[in-house]
C-alpha cells in the first residue's frame, strides 16, 4: 500500500469544504481513510477534524508569518512525516527548544507546496475549517469501517479521542468499538443539555417524569477517583487537577474507592452567592481577559449532579433515575450533603417554578430539566437535558470587530457575531453589538484582538474565529442583510467564554429557533 501523501489530506479537505451535504463529506473522508495504513489513520483523522493529533502545539500565527518559506514545487510530503515532525514539535522543551522548535517548523514548511503550507499554518494555529466537524467524520469512520454509526460515537464518548477511536474501529471493527468500556482515569465526553423556550414548555415536552435542578454559572467539571487517586477535567476534557486541591480534598473524603461525577464547580462569596463567573475560571489557568482575570485566590466549591461509575460498577446505560438514586446515596452523609446540586425531583403543581425562583433568587442562570428515564448520552445536545433560562443567551464567535467613535474613539467596539454552521463551514454572521462593554473590555478588545487578526481594513478588523462571547438577547428576527436569514434583537455582551471553542458556539439553528411566529 503506497503511504498517503499530505496532498492526498489535502483533496479530502478540499472535498468536505466543496459540498454543504453531509453524506458527501462522510464519503469523502472515508474513502481516504479507506486508503491510509494503520499508523496513517489517527493522523488523517485528526487533521481532517481539524487538529494536530498532538494537540496544542504552541505554534501561533505571529511565529509562522515570521517563518515564511519559498514553497516546494512538488508535492512530496507524506502523513507519516508530517506526524513524526509534529510529535517531535510536541516534545521539544527546556534549554534550546526555542531554536530547534523553529528549525523543525523551518523544515516542515520549506518541504511543502504552497497549497500545503496554507493548510499546515491553519492547522497549527487551530483555524482549519473545512466542514469536517466531529459527527461528520464519525460519521465517516463508521462507513470506512463498515461498522454501525452508534458503536463509532459510543466509543469516541467513552474514550474521548477521536483518533483513537478511528483507529480501533478501522483494526478491530464492531467487536473492538463494543470492547471499549468507560475507565476511571480516562474522561468522558460530557452529555449536554439543549436550550428550553420556558419551563412549561420544557415541563410539556418531558412530561412529569423529571428532575428540576439549578443551573449555575459555573465551570462544568468531571471527577475521577480511583482509590486515593483524584484527577479533574473541565468541561473541553482539559486536566486541571494540581489548581483545584480543595477539590480533591472533598471526593477524598467521599465513601467510595472509585467514582466518576459529573458536576459543576463555582466560587461563592461570604453569604453563599456566586462570585462573578471570571473568577471561577481564573483557578483554571484560563484565557479570561486580563480585565477581568480576578483574585486566583478564591475557593471553588463542587456540586455534583451526575454519578458515572461507582465502585465498578458503570452506571452510564442506566436511567437518570438509578443514577440519581446512587449519587444521593454516596452524599447522604451529613458533611457531603452540601455537595448535591440542589432541585426537586418529580416535582408536584407549583414545585418546578419555585426552584426555577429559588435558583434566580440565589444568583444563579435558571434550572436544567432532565428526563428521569434518559441514560448518559455524553456529547450530545439532546431532549432529554434541557435548561430555562429567563434571558435567551448564545453562546458566539467574534467575527470582527469595528473602530469607536466619541467616547469609544481609538477602541475597538462594536462586535460581529457569527454563529456555528452545523455543517461544519465558516460561521454565519447574525448582527452586532457595542452594548454591554465596560471600559475594561474595551481595552481588552483593543489589547487582544489584533493578535487574531486576519484582516486590518481601515474601519476595524476581521478576526480568525478563535474567541467565543456570550450575548444576552431579546429574541431573533428574519433579516435580508445577513447570510442566515436572522438576526439577532437587542443583543448585548455578557462576557467572553474562554472554557468555549468555536467548536462548541450555539449553531445558526439555535438562532433560527428563536423566531418568533410562521
């Protein structure tokens, strides 16, 4: 078998970018997944969902501008060397790496095409969009495999990787996808609640079967504990178990040898109130605005509302419920019971309002409606998790960004939104907004957003989709001027969310969803 050529990669992502259908840009991948040898797949999928398999590899666009080569004339790279280059990249620290760093990028860039050196920049920098999101390309593993397409995503929620999971089904098909069993050390894909217009409406759509609980303004995190060993996720699967020690120290003290938990974690302040939401992501070494980055001496405190795996047992296919059951059972303790996200189960007339009140009235965003009968559906927006909230807000991508006037002179304002193609292509952009910006974040804007510039016209700039703002909203409206069809009403900043990638923005459907009438 002759070794798969990055410009082969490059066909397929010309491929996916070329079509909207999403069983063509499954066909397209899996055909060159067809092709690649056993060490070729975890790479080729990676790229083609757009990242290195090494992951951040601290290669930014002023770095790569800096280190322009003539191009290649020929293609000659192949997937193997490109890999080997970059786990090299990857591992390189420590006195001198700086020089040998940029001699490996030199080198890398120096042997490709012009057409390859535009991919690989993209793919460094983390801006390579090509329609190839996540579900397309399981979507392909699964027919490169010939495998069904849920053993593929149940494999990929229990692993994590993506890569991974490509290689085991392309080796070892269906028998080694099933083989694949949650472990305690190893995270798992979060399940995701969708957005609910109201609580009756949510209340309607699930029926009386169902747990209210309260939707905090906090960090998401997974905990595993495996005897006396603690180790803490975020929500995008990130480590972050040497920051939170006061963490640790509570799932120590827990009645278990091994525990998985689902949860959110949050500062509060002396009276029991969430602190402001950049403080809690401040203990995660995040890339919160320096405006707004607070005291990284606040203490975090955990609520758990899911329980994964409990002393061997998986509990992942079984119903919220029994799940539920276990979890209250592992914090009945007294000095665990605070540990327990507060809400009412199979609440009676009148109980689900009062804990959506009870929740606003402690400073908290709403509550989250779960159907009692659902198993763990990790990775998804489904049904089944829905959350009320009394101010519609959209998670989105900053497009650009456009010079103030008057008080704002000199300042970069007034913000372009996009939201998510499902599909996988460029954001599609839903309006602007000036509103909601302090001083601060204005001086953060005009510090930070130039570093993601790709274009710097007279009247502002336009950004490579890196940074993801939250907008509150009055609703949406159809509209002629924008791509989509809708634009936003009344929309206003938040905050920026820096535990949020691109990847994981509110799609154009959210937005579409909140039209108003036929």
């Amino acid at each position: 078998m002759a070794d798969v050529l990055l410009a082969d990669v490059l066909a397929a992502s010309a491929a996916v970018t070329a079509t909207r259908s999403r069983t063509a840009k499954a066909a397209a991948i899996a055909e060159l997944l067809r092709r690649a040898a056993a060490g070729e797949v975890q790479p080729v999928t990676a790229w083609l969902a757009g990242e290195p398999r090494q992951g951040r590899l601290g290669v930014g666009w002023r770095t790569l501008s800096a280190m322009a080569q003539e191009p290649a004339a020929t293609s000659s790279l192949t997937v193997a060397a490109v890999d080997e280059l970059l786990t090299e990249l990857a591992g390189t620290a420590g006195p001198g790496s700086a020089a040998r760093r940029d001699a490996l990028v030199t080198a890398l860039l120096s042997a490709a095409t012009a057409e390859e050196q535009q991919f690989l920049v993209r793919l460094l920098t983390g801006e390579l969009r090509q329609g190839a999101l996540e579900g397309v390309v399981l979507d392909a593993v699964a027919t490169a495999a010939g495998v069904p397409a849920a053993d593929v995503r149940r494999a990929f929620m229990l692993s994590g990787r993506l890569p991974e999971t490509a290689a085991t089904a392309l080796a070892g098909g269906a028998p080694a996808l099933r083989a694949v069993r949650l472990q305690v050390g190893r995270p798992v894909r979060p399940m995701l609640a969708s957005p609910g217009s109201s609580l009756d409406a949510v209340l309607a759509d699930l029926g009386p079967d169902v747990t209210v609980e309260h939707k905090f303004d906090g960090a998401r995190i997974q905990v595993h504990r495996d005897g006396d060993v603690v180790r803490v996720w975020t929500r995008t699967l990130r480590e972050v178990t040497g920051g939170v020690p006061e963490l640790v120290d509570r799932i120590r003290a827990l009645p278990c040898d091994a525990a998985v938990l689902d949860g959110e974690t949050l500062a509060l302040d002396d009276d029991g109130r969430p602190r402001a939401f950049q403080d809690t992501m401040s203990r995660f070494g995040s890339d919160a605005p320096d405006a707004l980055s607070p005291d990284r001496g606040v203490l975090l405190s955990p609520f758990f509302f899911d329980l994964l795996h409990l002393d061997g047992r998986d509990l992942l296919d079984e119903p919220l419920a029994v799940r539920l059951d276990a979890l209250d059972q592992l914090l009945a303790a007294e000095e665990h019971a605070a540990l327990r996200m507060p809400g009412v189960r199979r609440p009676g007339p009148g109980q689900a309002d009062a804990v959506l009140d009870d929740a606003l009235a402690a400073g908290h965003e709403g509550v989250v409606v779960k159907a009692l009968d659902a198993p763990y559906a990790a990775g998804r927006r489904g049904r089944a998790w829905q959350k009320v909230k009394p101010v519609h807000t959209l998670d989105l991508v900053v497009l650009g960004a456009e010079w103030g006037y008057g008080r704002r002179s000199g300042k970069l304002s007034n913000i372009h939104l996009g939201a998510r193609d499902p599909d996988g292509g460029e954001p599609v952009m839903v309006g602007k907004t000036f509103k909601g910006m302090t001083d601060q974040l204005l001086d953060w804007q005009t510090r930070i957003f130039p570093e993601h510039a790709r274009e710097q016209p007279d009247w502002g700039v336009l950004l490579h989709p890196a940074l993801v703002v939250e907008i509150a909203l009055d609703g949406a409206q159809r509209s002629t001027r924008y791509p989509g069809g809708v634009a936003l009403r009344f929309a206003r900043v938040l905050r920026y969310r820096p535990d949020r990638t691109p990847a994981e923005a509110d799609t154009i459907d959210a937005v579409r969803a909140l039209l108003a009438g036929p």
